[in-house]
C-alpha cells in the first residue's frame, strides 16, 4: 500500500505546499502576526518534517510537536479555519489531486484536535 507521502508526490510536493502555506499565512491580516519573518526558514524546515512524518514519509529528523508548538499562541477558531482554508489552497496550488488532498486535511485536522487531548 503506497503512503499518502507517496500518493501526493513525496517530497518534493511538501516543499511547494509548505512554502506556498507560509506565503499565505504571512500575508493574511488574520494570522500573520502570529508568523516571526525571522523564524520562517526553520519553521519551514519543522512543517516539511511533521507533514512527511504524519503522512508516512521516511524519517528526516525530529518531528514537532504540535500542542507544544502552539502551546504559547492564542489562537481562535476563525483563525484554525483560515490555516486549514489555506492548507487546501496550497494542496491544490502543488496539484494534489481531490481525494488525497481531503485525506490530507482530515489528517491535518484531526490531529490539530487531537493534541487537545
Ligand atoms: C492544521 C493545523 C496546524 C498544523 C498541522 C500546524 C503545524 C505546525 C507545526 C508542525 C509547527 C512547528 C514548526 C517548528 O517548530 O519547527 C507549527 C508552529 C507554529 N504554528 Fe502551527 N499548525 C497548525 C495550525 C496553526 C494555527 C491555526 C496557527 C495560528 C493562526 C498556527 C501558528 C503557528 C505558529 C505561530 C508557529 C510557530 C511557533 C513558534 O514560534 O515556535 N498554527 N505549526
């Protein structure tokens, strides 16, 4: 059985989605204050490892957590809307096709909810 990592074009579709996910999020009046410029390339570097990590990719180094990473922000529903919003974008901006790209997202935000718990 093929990973998602796979399906969706490995590696390098991660780098285009996640640079064209920080394009958005550092242009978007609702989240971009959130978004230190100064901080991108390794916070790039950190969502390239947890989107390969969560989607069966090869190891590539330590994996972020995710309720530790946002332990600090105040973040509001509007706002996890507008990243999820922006996700989708991106998937479709790289050429993920539908299906794998609503698989993505379920995975995205299942477990953005899941480190609640
Ligand atoms: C599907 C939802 C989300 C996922 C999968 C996700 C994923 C991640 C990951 C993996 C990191 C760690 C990067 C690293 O430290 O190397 C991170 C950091 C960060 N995320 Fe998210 N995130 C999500 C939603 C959000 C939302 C809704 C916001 C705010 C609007 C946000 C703001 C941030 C910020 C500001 C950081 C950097 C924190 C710091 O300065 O260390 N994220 N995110």
């Amino acid at each position: 059985v093929r990973s998602l990592y796979d399906l969706i074009g490995g590696g390098p579709t991660i780098r285009v989605v996640v640079d064209e996910l920080y394009t958005t999020l550092t242009t978007d009046p609702l989240v971009r204050h959130h978004f230190a410029p100064e901080r991108m390339e390794s916070l790039k570097a950190g969502q390239r490892r947890w989107f390969t990590s969560v989607l069966g990719g090869p190891p590539d180094g330590p994996v972020p957590d995710l309720a530790a990473a946002h332990a600090s922000l105040v973040i509001t529903d509007e706002q996890i809307a507008a990243v999820i919003r922006h996700l989708a974008e991106a998937l479709d901006h790289a050429g993920v096709a539908e299906e794998p790209r609503d698989r993505v997202l379920a995975i995205a935000e299942r477990l953005w909810y899941a480190r609640l718990f």
